[in-house]
C-alpha cells in the first residue's frame, strides 16, 4: 500500500504472500507512477533498503529513504514517517465491512 502523508490511500496492490517486500513495493509502484509524478520523496522501512533505492531513482527520480531505529533505542517507539502506513491499515481494520477477526474455532 502506497499512502500520503496523511495516510490516505494512493495506491494498493495485492499479490501472492511468496513475493518478497522490495518485489512488492516494485509493483506498487510500477502500478502507481502516474499518481506520483511530483513525489520527490518517499519513505520506508528497513525492508525495503537496498537495490530498490537504486531503482526507484533511476526509474522514478525520487529519493526512497529508508527510515531506521537507532540501534541505542530499546523497547517501542515510533518513529517519525514510519507508521503513517501502518495507522492506515488499523483504519482499515477499523472498518466493520472489512473485519476479518471472527474466526474463534478452526472450522470456521
């Protein structure tokens, strides 16, 4: 999912769980180019670090910077960019019409 940063949807794409995150974030992006034509940068999780951040300036001419827990925190926090998604999705999750938690016995 591609999202603003006021965490409103820009993009959303689904695809088999056997592909990994940079492979996802390819095609969500791929998928999004028209719509992120004046995007100048995007942020992400370290899951995403590495050739994509290559491929996204060369293809896209954005900066995709990957924002990082300092390795001195301890416990939770949040940080700065980095939930705006994840917030999107408890919105979602939020949402009666797309609940999916009913499932209390294996047979249902």
């Amino acid at each position: 999912m591609i999202v603003d940063t006021l965490g409103l949807i820009i993009k959303v794409v689904v695809h088999p769980a056997d592909i990994q995150d940079r492979q996802g974030a390819m095609l969500a992006i791929e998928a999004a180019k028209e719509k992120l034509r004046s995007i100048k940068i995007m942020w992400a999780d370290g899951g995403y670090a590495g050739q994509l951040i290559d491929w996204v300036k060369d293809g896209f001419n954005f900066i995709l910077e990957i924002v990082k827990r300092s390795d001195d925190e301890k416990g939770f926090k949040v940080l700065p960019m980095r939930w705006i998604v994840e917030r999107t999705f408890g919105w979602l999750g939020r949402n009666r019409r797309l609940s999916k938690d009913y499932e209390r016995l294996p047979s249902s």
